[in-house]
C-alpha cells in the first residue's frame, strides 16, 4: 500500500469527528465534492468503507472509529507543536449563547482581557456551537447540551434556574387568573424554556400560543418589563428587575426548573496556554457563583 497523506488523515479526522461532509469541508475551507474525492481516495487506499451515507450527514463504520483512535492523537500532537509555535497572544476562540455570554460571561473574564488575553466569540444556538467545537473552529463552548460527540470533553459548570414573570400592571390584571390565560412572549414559536417551565411546575404542557416571538431573551425581557405579556426567563436576566419591582414573579415554586451547564472544549486546544486559562477560570468562576 502506498504511503497516505496527512490531508487525507486529516479531512478524515475532520469528516469523523463533525459527523458531516459539509461541516468538515466548512472547517477545512475546501469545497465538498474535494472532501468527498478525499474521503473516497482514502477508501480505497484501505479497501474499505469508512462512513455510511446518511439522509443527513455520515456515520462512520467501526473500520472508521479504529482509525480515528488511533491517528487522532498524532494528528492533535502535531497540531499542538504547530500551535505553540504561534505567537503566545494567540485569541482563544469562546462559543455560547448570547445572553448568559454577555451578561454572566464576559464580565467574569475582563481580568483575564486586563492580563492581556485576546478573545473572539462567537453567539449561537448550542448545537451549531458544538459541531464548530468539534470541528475547530472554536476553542471552547458554554452550552446547556450535553456534548456527545468526539473529540470533545466537557465539565458540568453551573446552573440555570428559570422564573415566570410579568409587568406589575399586567400582574395586577391577571389577579387570580391563570397566567396562561395572559398573552406570551416567547423565545421561539414552539414555546421551548415555557414548556419546560410548565411541566416541571404545573405537571401539563402548556396550551398556549405565543403572542410576541423575539428570538433573543434580552428582547423578551425588554417585551415584558413594557407589558406586553408574560414569559419564563433565566433568573440572571431578570433578577434586578425582580428586585426594584420593575417584574414580579408569577409563581414561587419550592424547585424551580434549572438548566444545567457545560464547558466544552475540544480535543488537542487544552494543551495551549490560554485556552488552559480560559478554561480553568471560567470552571473555577462558574461553579463558586450562586445558581444563575
């Protein structure tokens, strides 16, 4: 057999661990018929299938793991010596949602900015986030999923709790009324933080539509704080208006429903030094805070 390239390995390392033709050629900046051609003529140097085509997406054949496991780590130790040959104020690259990034995140890292780390993030729903993790073209991601994918370790890091709220003047009007019966503001259409809230609190989905949909919770919460109807935020979102009276909660439950979240960072990024930093600090902020 003849000897294999490393770009062979590597597109298949970036094709395994994505899970994706599409994402890996996103990650390799290659188009997808090169990273399909590649993952082809790496089959056949081995005279076997690696991945099965999925309607979306590949799954790799357990020639494909035995692979993986075994060039993964020489490809990430390489990838490490190339890095540590880059200049040490290399930017760490940090996924998350916008909210819990801009209003919990950022302000626990600004020591860190001080000391002169360079930092780039990047907002987004948390599984887009995690395939980009895995792929490489972030460092380290904050998301409420579990990470299940490979190359990927991540450490439980905090708690999210959630509150039904309203205006005081919308409060006032519900009186004894059930708050379903209030218009909702809502994240999304399918009403996802409000049905979780829903059954964990009431024992039943909610039946309700949404009146007011803002795909970004700080614009939910400015919907509600105006009165335009009730919703079910983080507690760190609303907790100062909860506290100068600007919302009220709706409901006091003995357990509110929490979220719990993950730190994650893929494989080989670690071994830099500010990603170790990164990481270290935000484990050791985000687990001494109080449920967020």
């Amino acid at each position: 057999m003849s000897p294999i390239s490393l770009d062979l390995l590597r597109t298949f390392l970036a094709v395994h661990r994505t899970g994706s033709i599409t994402a890996a050629a996103q990650t390799l900046g290659l188009s997808q018929p090169a990273v399909t051609a590649q993952v082809k003529t790496l089959e056949s140097a081995l005279d076997r299938p690696l991945f099965d085509r999925l309607p979306r997406g590949v799954a790799p054949t357990p020639a494909a793991d035995e692979l993986a496991r075994r060039v993964a780590p020489a490809l990430d130790s390489l990838d490490e010596v190339v890095e540590s040959e880059l200049p040490s104020d290399e930017a760490v690259h940090l996924g998350g949602p916008a909210e819990f990034l801009c209003e919990v995140v950022m302000p626990m890292l600004a020591p860190l900015v001080h000391d002169g780390l360079r930092l780039r993030t990047t907002l987004g729903l948390a599984d887009d986030l995690l395939t980009g993790l895995a792929a490489g073209r972030l460092d380290l991601v904050l998301s409420t999923i579990r990470p299940r994918l490979r190359g990927v370790r991540a450490e439980p890091v905090y708690d999210e709790e959630f509150v039904l709220v309203a205006a005081p003047s919308l409060a006032a009007a519900l009186g004894t009324r059930e708050p379903a019966s209030a218009p909702f503001v809502a994240y999304a259409e399918d009403l996802p933080i409000v049905r979780r809230y829903w059954r964990t609190v009431f024992g039943r989905r909610p039946s309700m539509a949404a009146q007011v949909v803002i795909p970004d919770l700080r614009g939910v919460l400015s919907a509600v704080r105006a009165g335009m109807g009730v919703s079910v935020l983080p507690a760190y979102l609303c907790r100062r208006d909860l506290a100068d009276g600007t919302l009220v909660a709706l409901a006091e439950p003995e357990e509110p429903p929490i979220n719990t979240g993950y730190l994650a960072v893929r494989s080989g990024a670690q071994a830099r030094p500010a990603v170790a930093r990164v990481w270290a600090h935000l484990i050791r902020e985000l687990r001494a805070a109080p449920p967020f």
